[in-house]
C-alpha cells in the first residue's frame, strides 16, 4: 500500500519539521510537499491533488481557514484538517470545510491519531501508534 500523501502548511519552518518527524513515524503516510503561507498551500494543493491537507489556520498572505474554503469553493475533494493553536478557531475552521480541527497541544501521537481517524474513520490500533516517534 502506498502511503497517504500529504500536503504540509505552516509558516513555522520549525514546526514543519517537528510535525514531519511526528506524521512520518508512521510509515502510512508521507508529507510530499510544504507550504509557508496559505497562498502557497492552495496552489500546491491544486497542482498536486494531496490526498490530505495538514494546515495552519494562521499564516501569512492567506490563511489556512480561507485556504479551505477557497478549496472547497472549487470542489476540491481532499481531506484537510486544520490546527491552531486557539481552540476557539474549531468554528471557524469546520464552517470553511475543515474535515477536522486539531490543537498543536495534542503532541505527536494526538496528531497521528487525527490523520488515522480522519483518512481510515477509526482510531489507530493500540499496538501500531507511530512507535517510532521519538
């Protein structure tokens, strides 16, 4: 099986890095392109048709909540799920399109368990959790 392709966006060149090793512990998915602002990220995301959108609900020259619906405004079908730091954006982000909302509190397995439940509709087995995260 190959792994689920993913498109990355964060302005935060060093949490990109930390959510790459978090998401890639897991070898059924793969972050295949990043983006830094949420422009970049829509572009990529037309040019490249991710299966699965990671976004930053904050960024520059577009933020991720607009990147979404500008998404979905053009029926685009990939799964995206927004995080931010502020709980209080959930609202905001579903109402955009956003098959789901994270916090970046919720650590590296509270991630990989959002990608598996949102790409496979089930919590991740016990056993097979990313425990190759350090």
């Amino acid at each position: 099986m190959q792994p689920i392709s993913i498109l990355l966006a964060d302005d935060d060149v060093i949490v990109r890095q930390c959510l790459r090793r978090a998401v890639e512990a897991d070898p059924r998915f793969e972050i295949r392109w990043e983006a830094d602002n949420g422009l970049q990220a829509l572009i990529l995301a037309q040019q490249h048709q991710p299966h699965l959108i990671l976004i930053d609900a904050q960024m520059p020259r577009m933020d991720g909540i607009e990147a979404t619906r500008c998404l979905r405004q053009r029926n685009h079908r990939q799964q995206i799920i927004v995080m931010s730091v502020y709980e209080q954006l959930r609202a905001q982000a579903l109402a955009a399109g956003a098959d789901a909302f994270i916090t970046k509190d919720c650590g590296c397995e509270g991630i990989r368990e959002a990608l598996y439940r949102q790409v496979f509709g089930e919590q991740a087995p016990r056993g097979d959790r990313g425990q190759n995260a350090q």
